[in-house]
C-alpha cells in the first residue's frame, strides 16, 4: 500500500470517567506522552459506547477508535465494563466478519493508576494503526473533501 | 444556535508553554456559535471567574467552554462560577487542554493543533447541551462500618460521637481485629490491650453503636445517601442476648483440638469459644466445623451446662435489611502466606514463625504466657534471625510476594528485636534488612536504640536459605557491606511478611461498586485531596484497606473516615446528579431491554395513553426512570434498540458530535 | 563495543534487567558457591549495571558459577542474576578467539551418562 | 431493419462502448439482473427485466443537489451539478420504455423542470428489447404495451441466431450507422413478434380490467372499504416504490460531512411513515391512506393530470418483489369491487 | 393439512373463542399468500390457504391484532414460534388475546428458487411426494422439493413450537446441528479482503426499501432510529457505501441476542442480499463466547448481549480469531 508518509491516524479514544479518563489526566501529570492524533471523548461508562459512535467515528475520517475503561470488576457502576465488554467483543467480530480490519478497534481496561499504560497503550495503538494505514472501508467519501 | 463564549486558560506557562494560547483563541473565535474567545493567565483564579461571569452577563452567553485542565479537576468550580452568573450549570463543557495537550505533547504546534480540535469538540457539544436541574434526595442519617479493627472501632465512635446511629459489621465473633492480637506498640511500646480494649469497651456500650459481630455484607443496593445493605447474621447457635460470657461452656466443651486462630495457631481452643478475655460482644460463639453436637448429633454438654439457656443448636443465619446513609470500609489486612518462601523452611519447622506468631508468642495473653519459648521443644531460644521483607518489594514478574513496601515491618522487627534483648539479654538477636525504613515520628530514634542500647545485629542483607537440622535452623545470608556469606546457627527464625488486604475485600468492592488497585487495596478519589473516600459516592475508607498502615495512622484516617461521614449525615438532602437516563416515551416500545441491564434498577415501565392516529388512543407500555436512583452510567441507552433512552449530559447527538468535530 | 552497549547485550541475551535489582543481597545469601568466587552473585548484577563487564568477565567468579539457579530462583524482583552470569560468560565465549574448548576437542571428551546441559555446562567453565 | 449475429454481439457492444458509456442488464453473483456499464467479459443476463427498473439512469436513487461549503462561520455554495456523459441503454424491455414517458411527464415537461433529468434523458439513446419470454407477473398489456413492439431510440428483436435493430428516432438512426450491423429485411424480425404475440396471449393477467380506474374516478374510489381490508398487510416497507419503473417521489436531505454539506435528493416512498410528513403532523396517519396514495396516484390522480395515461406499465416487479405479496394486481381487481 | 387447518379456523371462529382469524389468503397465483384477518367461515372456506407457499412468518401481526378487541387464532409454525415467544418477552404482544395453533412443519417453498432453477411463467405448482410439479405458459416442468426449500428450512433449526394452546400434527424438536453456520464458517475462513469484497458487493445493491426490518418481528420499534431526525443517524437512502454498511451492522446488532433467526429479512430482500448471514454471526458469536442460546425459547432467559459473567472474554479475543489467512 502506498503511504504518505505526512500522513497520521486519527484515533478516537472513549474513555470512561472514573478511570481511563482519570489514567489520562495521569499519563499528563506525569508527563508521558503519547501521539497528538489520539483525541479523547470522556463518557460517564464504557457502558456507554454506542456501537453508533464507533461507526460514526469511521464514517467521519477516524482511523482507529480505541475504547477505555475501568479493569473488569472495578467499573464505578458495577456492571457496565461486562456489559460494554460483551457488546465490543461481538461488535468487533462483526466488524471483522465484514472485513473491516479489526486492529482499528480495540478495547484495554486503563485504572486511574495506570497512567503509564494509558500512555503506552495509545502509543502502542497509534503505532498499530500508522502501520494499518488510511482506514478506507468504513470511510464515508461525503466527509473526506 | 447558542451564543458561546471560549475561554481559554494558559495555566501559567503548564498549558502556555507548549500550547499557543491566543492562536487556540483565535481559531475558536471563528467557529460557529462562538461569540467571544480570550484567554487569561488563570481561569481559575478569582479574577478569571469574574471575567467569565463578567462575559456571560454582558453577552447573554447561553454556553461556556473553558480550555483548561482537566474536568476532573475544575468542572465543579466553572460551574459554579457560571452558576452564579445566572448561567445553568450544565451549559460548561471543558476541553482538557493540559492534562491530554500541554502535558503530554512538547511540540507547539502540535499542541496547539491539538488544543483547538478539543476546543471545537467541546464547542460541538455545547451547541446541543440543555440546561439541567439536579433532582434531591433525602439522607438517611446512618452509617454502616464494615470491619471491626482499630479502624472500623474509630471510625464508629466519632460518628456516634456526633450523635448518628452507626453499625459495626464483623465477620469474627468479636471486634478488635488485628491490633487486639498485638503485644506492645512502637514506638511507645504500650501495651496493645490496654490502649485497644478501653476502646472496644466505649464501642459496645455506646447507645449509637450497635455491633453486628460474627457478621458478613450479603448485599448492597442504592446510592449515595440512600444505601440498602443486606447483612448475613452468621448463626452462632449462642443467644446473644442470654450469653453473659461465663465461659463455663468452654470449660466442658469436649472438643479441645480446635486451631486457635487468635494465637494464629499456635495453640487450640474449644469449639465453644469466646476468643479472648477482652473480647467484645463477649458472647460465646460454636464453632460449627468443629462442633461435635451439630456434625455427629451427640454431645449437647454446653447446652446442659450453660445456666442462661443460651445455646440454640437450631439457630440459622439471618438476613438482616437495613437503610443507611454512608458506609465506611473498614476490613483490614493479613499477613501473606508464607508457602511460595519455602527457602525460610517455613513449613519445615515450627520455629521458623511469621511476625504476627511471634507477637502472640511475646504476649503475656499468648500461648506460651508471656514467655518466649521455641514452639518446637518449648526451649527458650539463644540466637534468634529476623528476615525483613519476607514478600514485601517484590518484583511483579517474580509472582512470589507484593510489589509494594509493607510499611510496617521495620518498625515492628525493631520492636520485636529490642523487646527480646529486654526480656531475654542472653540472646542474640539478627536482622538481616534491605533497607531500614523509619519514617515518622520518633521512629528513627526508636530504631537507633535497638541497635544502639540492646545491642541488636542489624546486617545489610539478606538470607539466602534456612535449613532445620540437629534441632538448629542453619541461615545462610550475605552481609553485603562485609562483602561476605555468613552462617547462623539459629534456635528461632521469625520472618516479617508482608501484608495484603483481607480476602474478603474484593467481593465487597463488587458489591459496594468501590474500585481497588490492581493489589485490591480500596482505591481512594483522590490520591491527596480525598484519601478517605472512594471514587464512589457514599463509600468512605478506614484503615489498612487503603494501603499498608500503622495503628496512628489508621486511628488518624479513621477519625478522617467518621468527619467525612459526619459531613454527610448532617444533610438533610443531597443534589443528585442530573445527567442521569431520559427515555423519549414516544420512542420508547416498552421492551424492557434497558430494565434488564440497568445496575440500580432504576428503571420501571408504566402503561401510557398516547394520542394515536385520526383520534384514537393507544395504550402502551414505556419505561420510566428513577432519577434519584439513576446514576447515569448509560449501560440502558446502549441496550435500547429504539434509540428511545438517552443520557442527560452525555447523549448520543452530543458524543457524535464530538466524534464528528474530533474527526473532521 | 562500548560499554552501554555491552550493558544492552548482556541485558538482551540475560533477558533480565540489572536495573531491577533492589541490593538486598538474597542472591548472595542463597549461592552456594559463595566462597568459590572472587566476585559474588550480588556484585555480579552491580558490575554489569556499572558497565565493569571486561572486569568481570576477567573474574574467575563467573567460571565457578554453578548454574545452580538459586539465585534466580531466590530473587525477589526477577533481576535473575545466574541468568546473567551466563550472559557474561556467552558474551566472553563468544570472542573470535577466545573459546575455551575447540570444536574438535569435543567429541573425545563427550560421555553418554553426562546430560547434555552438563555437558555444555562444564566445557564453558572448565575446559581452557 | 438491421441485424447482427448473436455471436457477434460483443463486438456491437465494445464498438458502441468505445463512443459512450453503455449499460446493458448484467446478472450478479447472486442472479440478480441490473443495468452497468459495459466491460468486456460482462455478458448480458438472460432474465425477462432487471430488478431494479431502468428508470435508475435517468432518476438515480440518489443525486447531489448543491453542496455548502463551511469554514468556521462562513458557508459557500457549490452546484454539484456535473456534466452528464451521452450513454446507451440496451436491452430495455417494452414496459421500461414506456415508464420514460410517464416519467418525462413530470421530470421533463412539467414545471418546474428537473435539470438533471433533462440532461440525462437528452443524453441517453435508448436501445429497446422485445420481450421473447414473458412471465405470468407480465400484464403491460393492460397499457396497451405490446412487449413485441417495444418503443424506444431504437427497437430490437432476438431470434436464436441474430439480434434485429430497428431506429424509431433521429438518435436512433445516429447510434445504428456507425455500428457493425448488417443489413436485413424489414419483415425480418415479424416470426419474432409472432412468437411473442402467441405467448402474450396466454398471460394470466392478459384480461386485467382497468375501467374502474383512469381520470375522474377519485369520489367513486376514495372511500372505498377495501383500502382498509388490503391494507391491513402491508408492512410498510418501500420495496414497490423503489423497484417500480414509474415511482417518482423524492425527498431532499442535507447530509454535513463535517467539511462540507451536501443537499441530496433521494428516493422517497409514499409506504413510509414519515412520507410528505410535515410540522404539523402526517397527513396520512396509517398505514391504509398511504397505500390508497400509492394507488390511487397510479390510477387515478396521475390519470388525471396526463390525459387518461396511467401511471404503472404492468412490469410485474411489485407482483415478484413484495415480501407479503400485495400489490397492484390485487388492487386493481378488490377496489371498486363493491358498490 | 390445508384442510385440518381450515376446519380448526371455522370451528375456532364458529365455537365463539375466537373472533378473527389471522391467516394465508389466496392470491392471483398460487404462491402469492397474503397475510389476511378472516372473521367469517365463508371468508376462509373461500380464500384460506396453507401450502408449502405459507411461509411468511406472522407473529409480527399479532404485535398489533392482539391489542384489537377480543380474542385472534394464529397459526404457528416452529419457526414463527421462537418469534411469537420472544415478543411476548418483550411485552409487545397480549397473549391473552390470541389463541395459537401450533403447526407441524416440515419446509415451506420459495418462489425465488424454482425461478433460480430456470422455472419461467409459473402458473401452478403441485406437491407430489418429494417432488414438485411446476405448471408453466412454457410447458410442464419438475423440480425436487428440497431444492425449492427456503434457506432457513433447508437449514431448519428446530421443529418444535414453543407455545402455543394446541397443536395440528406432532410437535417437534431442537435441532441444533441443522448446519447454519456452515454459510458464516465459510466466510470466517475467507481473508478480511476477501469477506470485504463479498460483503461489499452484496450491500451495494442494497435499495434501502427497509423490507428486512419492516418484515422482521425483532424489529419492532415504535420509530427505527435511522428513521428518526432526532437519532443524528437517520437516513432515507444508503447515500454512500458507510451508509449501506452502518444500517446493516446497526441493524444486526440492535436485534442480536432478540434476533430468532427466523430467515425473513433474507426471504424479502428483493436483492437477494444473505441479510441472514449477519444475524447468524452475532448468534454464532454468542453461542461460542457465552453459551448456546436460542432467543424466543424460554421466557425467561436474558440474551446474552443484556447479560455477562465476570469471566468472559475480553474483546482481544476477536484478534485471535480466524480470518488471518
């Protein structure tokens, strides 16, 4: 595939607030840095994450939407990261299914202790979707001019 | 359209130094809606809020965006600030241009790209956000302790101190925990007992405490002000009401081989027992693994010779259902197990023992009375090794032991090491350390004396191995400064291990919905600002839960944990959080998808009449939401395949255009 | 090589990481060859974190090394220092030059009962 | 009369390609016949009609109408009409030809004008194809359609060797002289019509009446009970619309592409709930009005405004397509039924 | 059993337990049913049909029939079954008011088969044993009736109707090793490129007529959200390949785990798109992640998408999973 090589992803992270936001605030007060592309969208759960948003974030130009939030078992709400979990797990097969490349979506449970790991996950995934390339399946070509 | 204004903060040079400001301004300025952009040294400072109040009275702003810090860490106060300007609070959107710009991105440029995608997003979702008005709710005026130790007893009396019911909930026959185990306490070395069961004392006759012991969290529902809390009160086929702790029964209890675990096995008890003298409730409790009446069916003697009719071997467990205001956890620690150290032939010879054995062994109360004697042969010990960090400091690789410093065990080896020279001068006494870690008050001091007034063998290093051979336990160590192994005939070896939170901790952060750390520590809401409290509304924290503790420091949180409480329960009302689930009942199909995942059961349904077409009526089942349950997690907007049930604050017109203006 | 890169190769080839370690010493408690050794297990780890590589590698310590894994067994924070003695002496073995055993030396002293890591084992340390 | 042997047809087809884009009905990978553009390799489908009608390449589904382009507070407006490119259609069978006319009556030469049709339609040459195999669903001669003599640019016919081509119209005539045609004779493809005839005449539907239907009918037919009766199965689904050669309703939309918005109208079907909806509510609340809209549009109103020309070609589409087996067949034989 | 049926109706209707009946009326042809409300025995001894053509599934009529006045007889097959089940679970059917006659099934025809074998201007068809007899304007033709089956029959799940108040013919059973994964196996086992090429060029020729959801009894919202202005997702047409792909995985998703697999969206697609296949995913999924698990079966089993054990897995697993060829 041909890459530009001025060329970066544009990655949506949704990150719950009570703990992956809090592990960004932290990857920021402890100064790890990650790449600008990832741009964070605070929500009260990962429960939250409407499929819809991640196809909208496709659909709009995103090259990869990363959702975070609290360790299974530590969700403020109880439930909703086992819910969220469930419904990204089959969301993502789907999307594979339909042979959308499944490494532009990704789930990693991010404590608001692990500021490091929210650093390096973003690296990590910015790196993976650099290396993926321009997301052109579930692009919508109305939003690219 | 709303009329917007954007104000963005330079934090002094924490966002200005890698985020061009004015440029952010500038560009912010042009979007749509926008009708005044700045930036300002601190918006957060007094007179940054007068300007944004200033702002939104002189241009009818109907939205605020502040590029700043994190919403964690002002969110509240803008609101406030626009509040009192006239302006509903929920009409300020932050977009976290330091914590997520400034702090993690060095390149300008980039940084300030970055800084004014988040402005527009956060521009995106003002445009679409509404007013709200948080609903009340009303506070029951109760707390519930969970966890009998030092901790749980503090916490308790200061509540109760202030006038608020309080229930102490134990899963031991007694209060005390940890600290009713202890012999003396550094660095005063007062008598554990005599400072702890005065205490334990108050606790028990207190008219606003009411001790649950022998007692487990079943259950908890609610929020906030407003919990339901199932107790399981374990059977322990002894009246509590008729026991007067006689301890006759104990006396006659034929079953004589039960592990004591109060003198942490070193000794047995009956399966009738009260655990200690001191012990509160002193109520007898049946043992019911060991008990010969309930396994066999014979026996009964302690029924027979019990004068107050107390014992009931039909007693069963009982749920008990209470309401109550807040709830602190108080469950306290645990030595580790010490079977992945079998180098320290923990499990070879009994006279390799933890620190915690050891303490009972000191204890006037003990097993052995007060006189320390090897366990193996009852012999009085000549040479005796203290291994520190046995588990503690750990590499999370090695999976052996804890990642984190015990905290406590330097202090309490010190101790240990000086109460043995005292009692016993004819001993040798060693301790092998990593490092001697003393900090707090008079601790160093204390440290010093063991080395320098009881003449103990401090040795920088550590045991490689203990072998038990010809009634002796062979240590083997490096004395890292002498640059040289040495070998130890020992009589004793007691090892300092670490300590982790009790097991029971876990399942009761599942249900009080309380997040802990990846050691299942309670994690706190904030680790400087809010030590005592957990992220989760309600929830309060006591004691070694948090983190490894000594007894002033618990006392102190404790007494943290109650004031926190007690702030609390003077309520009459709390404002509950706006952003909670709105169904839109002409969406809504009644399916119930949204109920069945809804963690509060904040959602019912309700046969409706709606206007039909051409004039009829139709009768449909929609969901209502609770509001004043409801804590807005969204779990239910996402299961709703209408699309009929949205989150106040956080609905999906509002997150999509945030996705939209973040990918554009 | 410079030495920051031979304290990266010893790190690779060990799989540890001298940077671990918390100096408690327990390496040097546990060995069982202490005394056999110029240098200890503990230095061991200290000296390669120093860059001191040509000096240790010169020891007759890390030749007297049992590879009995105590240490690594024993350590509390994964630094495993026998596995990086065995880097050191891998990295010394590997020398144009250097070996300690030639290639058609080995087959006369081979033994069917001898295990093969003992084999390997001892032609590093002992066969100069 | 001209005429080309069936073997030699790619050949016709890369000559009229290499001068303009043609479309001729292609089966997919599931069977499913439509109108593309010729490749070669592609062979044409052997199926009576496409599934979708040709009505698609005059009225796409979906059209840019002007685009707005936004730069913070200032928005610029952009025509996003292009300019079409000439195209052949081959292959139209005798019912979608007439669905032209009644489609040029509204997009063509009613005001207001449809600019993109217009184009297309002036652009276009259509190459019809008489109808060797209708089906039991055929009833365009209700119309007064002869599926042997289909209208068109140009008409042709198939035997089992040749193809036949016949110019009606000056663009016709254009498009066959530059072609690798033979001559032939003018009764050549008259055993072909005959054929076609013989089957027409044992269609199922062949005796279809639509005297209940046709201008001034409205009062009569409107309030008619079995609306409510034929109705009451009707999911609501738009398939009808949206295969038939005739429908012509749209709805326009704005779509923000966050850079850009594009104004775009789109198929629209009078079966949808929020069909011509508008603030104060729905004019045609249930399900029953907006199925007698469809109708009674079809048969009457259309009829009504175009000289008696009614608006459906008896193609058959909704008769195959509709997932409960409703459709106009039906209609036209329950309505009015009982007086 | 045309003929056990009608009886039932009239006798249903004429007995007063019923006032309406919701069944097959006959068409211009003889495949061409269309779901009816009979309410006099003249009406169904005239146009009352059960034939192998009787294959649309009604259940989605009762969500509003059950809510008229007085009591309706519906005729259940199996498969309509686990989606007259799964709507009483949602509340949007009054089981009170309808009296259900379960049907033994053994597999309804599809017209889009015969017409597939080359069959052209079908004018009768007539059940001979295993064999179908096709009258045609072109001449008498044959076909086995096994290959004019529906898909969801040649692959059919379960022979058992769930609920009903009596049943015409034997009740049957669960079948799970009917192979109707075997279609989704496949395309699991394809490179992502691959699966992205078929999936494009079967969702390309989607025209958006909605007759997959307006078929379809799990589809039974008050307003879909790509309906609604309000949803910021609404939309009339697929305007752009994401919109064709958005619908469709939207679409799967809001259904799965309510889903019965009850093959109408694929039976009404006039493209002929394999909608089914995507349902079948995400109810593959669920049975291989969280257990077996058949919606409509029970009435009181959670779907596994409103459910979760502590211990499920994590979505990485998907990274783990097929398709890496």
């Amino acid at each position: 595939m041909q890459v530009d090589k001025n060329w970066t992803p544009t990655i949506v992270a949704f990150c719950c607030n009570w703990c992956s936001y809090a592990g960004a605030d932290l990857s920021g007060n402890n100064r790890l840095s990650y790449p600008a592309n990832v741009k964070i969208i605070r929500i009260p759960c990962s429960c939250r994450l409407n499929p819809m948003f991640i196809l909208r974030a496709f659909q709009r130009g995103a090259d990869g939407v990363i959702l975070c939030g609290c360790h299974p078992g530590d969700c403020h709400y109880t439930t909703g990261n086992y819910y969220a979990r469930r419904r990204m797990t089959l969301l993502f097969s789907m999307l594979d299914y339909l042979g959308i490349e499944k490494e532009r979506t990704r789930v990693e449970w991010v404590s608001a202790a692990e500021g490091a790991k929210f650093a390096a996950t973003m690296n990590e995934f910015v790196e993976a979707v650099t290396a993926l390339g321009e997301n052109k399946r579930l692009e919508d070509f109305r939003c690219k001019q | 359209m709303q009329r917007i204004g954007v104000f963005v903060c330079w934090c002094g040079s924490n966002i200005a130094a890698t985020v061009d400001v004015e440029a952010v301004a500038d560009a912010l300025s042009k979007e749509p809606g926008v009708v005044f952009a700045t930036n300002y040294q601190y918006m957060c400072s007094k007179s940054g809020q007068d300007m944004i109040r200033e702002k939104i009275k002189e241009l009818g702003l109907t939205g605020v965006v502040i590029c700043s810090c994190s919403p964690r860490m002002h969110e509240a106060t803008f609101r406030k600030t626009c509040e009192s300007a006239g302006l509903n609070p929920y009409m300020v959107e932050i977009a976290n241009i330091r914590e997520q710009v400034s702090w993690v991105h060095k390149d300008k440029a980039v940084g300030t790209e970055k800084a004014i995608i988040l402005g527009r997003a956060a521009i995106a979702k003002v445009q679409l956000n509404t007013p709200l008005i948080a609903g009340q709710t009303p506070v029951t005026k109760r707390a519930l302790v969970i966890g009998g130790g030092i901790a749980g007893i503090q916490t308790a009396l200061d509540i109760a101190d202030a006038g608020f019911p309080v229930d102490i909930v134990e899963k031991n026959p007694t209060i005390g925990g940890k600290m009713a185990q202890l012999d003396k306490t550094f660095p005063t070395l007062d008598c554990a007992a005599c400072i702890l069961t005065p205490k334990m004392v108050d606790a028990g006759q207190n008219e606003n405490i009411r001790i649950l012991s022998y007692s487990e969290i079943e259950d908890v529902k609610g929020y906030i002000g407003n919990f339901d809390v199932k107790i399981r009160r374990k059977a322990r086929y002894v009246d509590e009401e008729k026991c007067t702790g006689c301890g006759t029964c104990m006396e006659k209890c034929p079953m004589k081989k039960v592990p004591n675990e109060f003198n942490m096995g070193l000794d047995n008890r009956t399966a009738i027992y009260i655990p200690f003298a001191q012990a509160v409730p002193k109520v007898a409790t049946i043992d019911a693994n060991y008990c010969l009446k309930l396994n066999t069916g014979k026996c009964g003697i302690c029924s027979k010779v019990c004068l107050a009719d107390a014992v009931d071997y039909e007693q069963k467990d009982e749920i008990l259902e209470e309401k109550y205001g807040a709830i602190v956890v108080a469950t306290g620690f645990n030595p580790i197990s010490l079977e992945k150290f079998d180098e320290f032939a923990y499990s070879q010879s009994p006279d390799v023992v933890s620190s915690l054995e050891f303490e009972r062994l000191m204890n006037a109360a003990g097993p052995t009375g007060g006189t320390l004697l090897r366990p193996s042969d009852k012999t009085h010990p000549h040479t005796i090794v203290f291994v520190q960090c046995v588990g503690s400091r750990c590499d999370a690789s090695a999976e052996k032991g804890k990642e984190y410093c015990s905290k406590i065990c330097c202090m309490y080896t010190a101790k240990h090491a000086m109460l043995t020279r005292e009692k016993y001068p004819d001993t040798e006494v060693y301790v092998f350390y990593i490092d001697v870690r003393t900090p707090g008050k008079g601790f160093d001091e204390f440290y010093r004396r063991a080395v320098e007034q009881y003449n103990v063998h401090y040795i920088k290093g550590m045991v490689g191995k203990v072998v038990p051979e010809g009634g002796k336990l062979k240590v083997q160590a490096s004395d890292l400064l002498d640059n040289r192994q040495i070998h130890i005939d020992a009589d004793m070896v007691v090892l300092a291990a670490a300590i982790e939170p009790d097991k029971s901790a876990r399942p009761l952060a599942t249900k009080l919905t309380a997040s802990m750390d990846t050691n299942d520590f309670f994690t706190e809401a904030h680790p400087k600002l809010r030590p005592v409290e957990s992220p989760t509304a309600g929830i309060f924290l006591s004691g070694t839960c948090q983190g490894p503790k000594d007894i002033p420091e618990t006392v102190a949180q404790a007494g943290a944990a109650a004031s926190k409480v007690i702030s609390l329960l003077v309520k009459d009302n709390l404002v509950g959080n706006p952003c909670v689930a709105k169904p839109d009942e002409l969406m809504c199909n009644g399916c119930s998808s949204c109920e069945k995942v809804c963690p509060y059961g904040a959602i019912t349904y309700e046969d409706k009449p709606f206007r039909g077409p051409n004039r009829t009526t139709l009768i449909r089942r929609v969901a209502v939401v609770n509001p004043a349950v409801c804590q807005g997690c969204g779990a239910c907007t996402v299961a709703c395949p209408s699309g009929a049930m949205d989150l106040l604050g956080f609905s999906n017109r509002q997150i999509m255009a945030e996705v939209d203006a973040i990918c554009k | 090589m410079k030495t920051e890169d031979m304290i990266k190769e010893i790190t690779r080839i060990s799989g540890g990481n001298p940077a671990k370690c918390m100096k408690c010493g327990k390496c040097s408690g546990a060995c069982p060859a202490y005394d056999e050794m110029d240098y200890h297990p503990h230095q061991f780890v200290n000296m390669v974190l120093d860059g001191r590589i040509e000096e240790l590698a010169g020891s007759k310590g890390i030749w007297n090394c049992l590879s009995c894994f105590a240490c690594l067994e024993r350590c509390p924070r994964s630094v495993e220092p026998a596995r990086i003695i065995e880097a050191v002496r891998v990295v010394t073995l590997r020398k144009a030059g250097a070996n300690h055993l030639k290639p058609d030396d080995i087959p006369a002293r081979l033994d069917d009962d001898i295990p093969q890591q003992a084999i390997t084992s001892a032609m590093r340390k002992y066969a100069k | 009369m001209k005429k080309i042997s069936k073997a030699k047809i790619d050949e016709l087809f890369k000559a009229i390609s290499a001068k303009e884009t043609l479309y001729i009905p292609v089966d997919d990978s599931e069977g499913q016949a439509a109108f593309i553009p010729y490749a070669e390799g592609l062979k044409m489908s052997e199926d009576l009609n496409t599934v979708r009608s040709a009505k698609d390449l005059f009225f796409p589904q979906v059209e840019s109408l002007v685009n707005f382009k936004m730069d913070g507070k200032h928005i610029e407006i952009i025509d996003a009409a292009t300019e079409k490119k000439p195209f052949v259609i081959f292959g139209v069978r005798a019912c979608d030809a007439r669905s032209f006319d009644i489609l040029d009556r509204v997009f063509y030469y009613a005001e207001p004008k449809d600019s993109f049709y217009i184009e297309r339609r002036d652009k276009s040459t259509v190459v019809t194809l008489a109808c060797n195999a209708p089906e039991e669903t055929c009833f365009c001669g209700a119309f007064g359609i002869d599926p042997a003599e289909p209208a068109g640019d140009v008409s042709a016919w198939q035997d089992g060797e040749s193809f036949f081509f016949k110019a009606n119209t000056e663009k016709g005539e254009a498009l066959l002289a530059g072609l690798p045609l033979e001559d032939a004779a003018d009764d050549a493809a008259d055993k072909v019509k005959e054929d076609i005839r013989k089957i027409t005449a044992m269609l199922p539907l062949k005796d279809l009446d639509l005297s209940k239907f046709g201008p001034g009918k409205t009062q009569e037919l409107f309030n008619d009970p079995a609306w409510a009766t034929l109705s009451e199965s009707c999911l609501g689904c738009g398939t009808c619309t949206f295969v038939c050669p005739t429908c012509q309703c749209f709805d326009i939309r704005d779509f923000d592409g966050g850079k850009e918005i594009r104004r775009y109208r789109c198929w629209d079907s009078c079966m949808y709930s929020d069909f011509t909806q508008m603030s104060a509510g729905q004019p045609r609340p249930t399900q029953k009005e907006r199925f007698r809209q469809r109708f009674m549009h079809k048969l009457v109103y259309y009829p009504d405004m175009h000289e008696g020309l009614f608006s459906c070609v008896g193609c058959g589409r909704c008769l195959r397509k509709c997932p409960i087996h409703m459709n106009i067949v039906k209609v036209i034989k329950t309505i009015g039924e009982e007086k | 059993m045309q003929a056990v049926i009608k009886k039932k109706a009239i006798e249903l209707l004429e007995s007063g337990t019923v006032n309406r009946v919701l069944g097959w009326k006959a068409g211009e042809f003889f495949y061409d049913l269309t779901p009816a409300v009979f309410t006099t025995p003249e009406q169904i001894e005239k146009d009352f049909v059960y034939s192998v053509f009787s294959g649309a599934n009604m259940s989605k009529y009762l969500i509003d029939e059950s809510k008229k006045e007085g009591k309706v007889a519906a005729f259940i097959k199996p498969c309509d079954g686990y989606s007259f089940v799964q709507l009483q679970k949602e509340h949007r059917i009054v089981r009170e008011n309808i009296y259900a006659v379960g049907l033994a099934c053994d597999g309804m025809c599809d017209m889009r088969e015969i017409r597939e074998a080359g069959i052209k201007g079908v004018t009768s068809v007539e059940e001979d044993g295993e064999t179908l007899k096709i009258g045609t304007i072109y001449g008498e033709k044959t076909m086995a009736k096994k290959d004019a089956l529906l898909e969801r029959c040649v692959h059919c799940k379960s022979k058992k109707v769930v609920d009903c108040d009596e049943m015409i013919g034997e009740n049957g059973e669960e079948n799970r090793d009917c192979g109707r994964f075997d279609e989704v196996e496949k395309l699991e086992a394809m490179s992502p490129d691959e699966r992205f090429a078929f999936w494009r060029s079967q969702l390309s020729r989607c025209i958006r007529c909605n007759a997959c959801r307006e078929v379809c009894p799990a589809c039974s919202c008050v307003k879909c959200v790509f309906d609604n202005p309000n949803s910021g997702i609404a939309q009339k047409a697929a305007a752009s390949d994401f919109e064709e792909n958005n619908f469709h995985i939207i679409r799967a998703f809001h259904v799965a785990g309510r889903c019965t697999d009850c093959g109408e969206c694929s039976r009404v697609c006039p493209e002929h798109i394999p909608l089914h296949l995507l349902n079948r995913k995400f109810i593959k999924d669920m049975n291989e992640l969280y257990g077996f698990y058949q919606a409509g079966a029970d009435f009181e089993s959670k779907p596994p998408v409103m459910n979760y054990t502590t211990g499920d897995a994590e979505p990485s697993i998907v990274y783990a999973r097929g398709g890496d060829k």
